[in-house]
C-alpha cells in the first residue's frame, strides 16, 4: 500500500493503491503532524464506478433480440390440436370425436354433421334427454357458431322416447328431408338442416 498525507485545514488527504486492497478492508492509518504521530481507524469502500454503457447497451439489444425471435416464433406455432366442444365448451383433442366429456352423460339420440363448413363435417353432437336447444349462441346446448345459423335457432325435445323437432323462428329456417318445419317428431335416420348445416339424427341403441 502506498500514499501520502496532506494536512489542509484539518482535512486530510490519503491516496491509496485500490487495486491492493479488498472490499470492507479495515484500515489502521498512521498519521505525522511535525514530531506528533496520530493514529486513525477506518473501514475502506472501493470507490464509485461509473457504469459501462458498452456493455449494457449490447446487453439491451442481445434481450431485444431474443424477445423478437420468441415471439416470432409463437406466432409461427403449428395451428391447435385441440378444438372446442360445441356442447360442453371444454378445449379437447380433435381426435375426440365424440367428445368423451359428454359421452359419460346419458344421452338417448346423437346427431351427425354430414354437410356443412369443413371443420364441423364428421362431429358428432349428443341429444340429451328434456331438452337440447341449438344455434350460435353458446348458451345453446349445441353450438353453431356459423353464419346462416340464428343465434337461437331450434330446440329438440325428449318426452316418452320421442323427439320433437321445433324451430324458434330462425331466419334460414329448419328442414328435415328437405322440408321446412315448424315442429316435427324425428325419426332414426332423418336428415336436419340448421341452416347451412346438415345433419344426420341417430338414435341410441343398448
């Protein structure tokens, strides 16, 4: 350690080498003042580093960079492999089909998509027993969330293993077979169309 003391009005300056010294070092100076020796104790505190603005802008821009990949990337993911069930609203894999939520409920008829938007071609949808109303809205108890079908469009009703067809005013309308209806009791095998959507009605058998 070296250094050199200068007396100016009481104040005294002390100069060391800090590369020699550590952290929290405690320090014993010894101070002469004429033919007087003064002994002073102290802690020493490395002095004040101005930061590196180098390295921190090149630390700012290497984040950056690493937050823009990641999001490109997310934006780029593969498409869902899970849909949403029309009729209890859980995100299940596309390859339930039916949805296997729904199976374990007792369900006296089901009804098929065999015409309509490509996404819904092949589902399979549960008529459950009371009633099971249908339209976009997703408070129906199967959902069409697709144009040409009202919000509430159509209601299918269970009363001594019968099954009756009532349309709620929709604007496209309701066939079975090709007809309008108002109300009709379907029958195994009938063809349903909510607007754009065809539909097959199948009976549960066992």
């Amino acid at each position: 350690m070296r250094g050199f003391y200068e007396q100016q009005a009481k104040h005294y300056l002390v100069e060391f080498d800090h590369s020699t010294l550590e952290h929290n070092s405690y320090l014993e100076i010894q101070v002469r003042i004429g033919d007087d020796y003064y002994t002073v104790n102290t802690w020493y505190a490395p002095p004040y580093r101005e930061a590196d603005w180098d390295v921190l802008v090149v630390l700012a821009v290497s984040v950056s960079l690493v937050l823009i990949v990641i999001v490109v990337l997310w934006a780029m993911r593969s498409p869902r492999i899970e849909r949403k069930c029309g009729q209890c609203h859980r995100w299940i894999p596309r390859a339930w089909n039916p949805c296997r939520h729904c199976a374990l409920t007792g369900h006296p008829a089901r009804l098929v998509v065999v015409e309509g938007e490509s996404k819904l071609v092949g589902q399979i949808y549960f008529v459950r027993r009371d009633s099971t109303t249908v339209g976009r809205s997703a408070n129906n108890g199967l959902v069409l969330d697709v144009p040409g079908v009202s919000h509430r469009h159509a209601g299918i009703h269970e009363h001594n293993g019968r099954f009756k067809l009532v349309d709620y005013g929709s604007l496209n309308g309701t066939h079975v077979d090709g007809a309008r209806i108002s109300a009709y009791y379907l029958r195994d095998g009938d063809h349903v169309m909510f607007g754009p959507v065809r539909m097959q009605f199948r009976l549960e058998t066992g």
